[in-house]
C-alpha cells in the first residue's frame, strides 16, 4: 500500500469561516484524504495560548470526545486557538505526527510545528527566521482551476443578455477600525461604472456582510445598467465565485486580505480599491507585495482604463501543501 493511502490527514475546523477556508484548501491541494475534525470551543478559549499550553482546554466536551484513536499522521489547523489542540494530539498520539499550521500560533510552543505559514504582510512571526517558518504571498483559499470553471458554468447563464467585458465589483466593507463609507461606496461605483462603460461593458456586482446597507445603495447608485447585483442585505445564492470566474477584470476593495488573495487566483486583470486612510498597514503591506509581484493594479486615480493583461494564479495553499509532501516525504519514507 502506498504512503498516500497509508496516511491519515486530520484538518481542524472551527468556527472562524476564514480559517476554515484557508486549512481546507491547503488539504484538498494536497490532493490526498482527509478528515475534518470540527472542535468548538467555551469562554476558556479566549485565554492566550502561553496559558492553555499543548491542551484541551477551551474546547467543549463534545468536541473533546471527537479526538480520540485512531491518531493521524498530518494535523493541518489554522488560527491562534485550533494551536493548542494540534499540540496535544501530537503529545498524545505516541509516534511521528507532523503538525502544520497556517497563521501565527503564537510563540508558545511555536517549535512544535513541523510547518508554520505565515503570509508575508503579517510582519509578527513566531519564532523568527525559525526553519519550521515559510513565508505565502496572501492567505490560502480553495480557489482551483477546476473550481473556477464549475463556477462559471453555473452563473454563465445567470449573466446572460448584458454586453462583455465584464467588470466584477467584488466589495468587502467596514471591519474594525476602519469604516466603509456610502461616499467611498460611491467613489467606488463611478470609478467602476467608468471603467465598464468606456469599453461598452457590464458590471456584476458582489456585496458581503460587512458592506452596509447605505453603501450598497451608494454603490448601486453609482453603476447603472447593464449590470448584474447581488446585495447582501437582500439575501439569495451568492454568485461570488461565479463572478471572479467570469470577470474579463476584477476589482476589489482592499479590506479582505482573502479577497484580494482570491481575486488574484484568476489570471486576468485585478483592481485593488484602497483609497489612503482606507484600510489598516497590514493590508497596505498586501497591496504593495501583489503591486510588486504584478498580480494586481492600484485603483488609485480617476482614469485607471480596462486592459486586458494577464498574471499568474496566486495559489498560497498549493505552495504550503508542496511543503507539507516534502515534510511526509521525509518523515514516512
């Protein structure tokens, strides 16, 4: 039997989507087996790691009862708080458990890791030029070829009758220091609406839960026909993967760094809209390494044009799973 067969993949999941998201992608593109273990967690969660140590506290009792043997030979977790629980199991699994994590776990017991991968823009890494650290170019995400064209064949007709190219407005929004303005939201939908319009294009229109409901109104507002919307505040299928697959040019607020990551998964032309003032320096620090890798533009001036280039796909989770095959390539031949 084969090494790949042979292996048993646990992936933490939680309740944060975003790390969810990030941990799963790293473990399809692995392209081997894998198990989730979804652990939830008390107020005790809430303590830092440096108290909680390689344990289960934090964790519910039913979540507990879930880790139990057969133990695996790969944890892929995500996030300061699934940390603790893939140190315990590899304390208590009683042989060679490597143990792979995306984001900063902290410094408690950070060299218990076989694998930490931190993205570039988070200038705080656990333990410094450790060799267990490497370095992504944005957040991993489950964005594939293949996933893409799923996509596109599922909202291709849901696009239907409005002009080409497309030009997807993807919005994000306020998050915790910064808020998302309607007059951002309408600087946001001119500029688009300029861009679309100039080449006798369509915008499709993607909002989320942080934008709000005055700066959609803003932002719808600013793009008349021909265009496509989905709003939040309304509810119904959200076509956000089908639009970053059908998009002839994507633009982006520069508030997520999944967002941005995953609009850079596409190969065709990326925006980034992040007006000064707009987003924290740890997004800024994003937006300047994809600038510089010439995976996306700046949407910093009133004529920014439609063009037509192309870049490579962004795909941090294929880098970390290249990385843990070289791990179990070492650790179970």
């Amino acid at each position: 039997m084969s090494i790949k067969q042979q292996l048993l993949i646990w992936v933490l999941t939680d309740d944060r989507a975003g790390n969810v998201s990030q941990a799963l992608g790293v473990a399809e593109a692995l392209q081997r087996p894998f198990i989730t273990q979804d652990i939830r967690y008390t107020p005790l969660a809430r303590l830092p790691n440096v108290l909680t140590g390689a344990s289960l506290l934090g964790l519910t009792p039913e979540s507990r009862m879930n880790l139990t043997p057969p133990w695996p030979d790969v944890v892929i977790s995500a996030g300061r708080r699934t940390a603790p629980a893939a140190r315990w199991i590899k304390r208590n699994a009683g042989k060679q458990v490597i143990l792979a994590h995306l984001m900063n776990p902290g410094r408690s017991g950070a060299d218990e890791f076989d694998l930490i991968a931190v993205p570039r823009h988070d200038c705080v890494i656990p333990t410094g030029d450790a060799p267990n650290v490497m370095r992504t170019t944005g957040a991993a995400h489950r964005l594939t070829p293949a996933r893409l064209a799923s996509a596109a064949d599922s909202w291709a007709s849901r696009v239907s009758g409005i002009p080409r190219p497309f030009v997807a407005v993807i919005v994000g929004g306020a998050t915790h220091r910064k808020p998302f303005s309607p007059s951002l939201a309408a600087d946001l939908g001119h500029r688009v609406h300029r861009m679309a319009a100039e080449v006798g294009g369509s915008v499709l229109i993607a909002t989320s839960r942080r934008t709000g409901l005055e700066a959609e109104q803003a932002l719808l507002a600013a793009i008349p026909e021909p265009r496509r919307a989905f709003l939040w505040s309304q509810g119904g299928d959200n076509p956000y993967f089908g639009y970053l697959a059908l998009a002839d040019a994507i633009v982006v607020t520069g508030d997520s760094v999944s967002m941005c990551t995953e609009a850079c998964a596409t190969p065709g032309p990326v925006y980034i809209y992040a007006p000064e003032g707009m987003v924290a320096p740890k997004h800024a620090r994003l937006h300047k390494e994809l600038y510089d890798l010439g995976l996306a533009r700046p949407l910093d001036g009133p004529d920014v044009r439609f063009e037509d280039w192309r870049h490579a796909a962004l795909n941090p989770a294929g880098e970390v799973a290249r990385a843990i095959d070289d791990l179990i390539r070492k650790h179970f031949t």
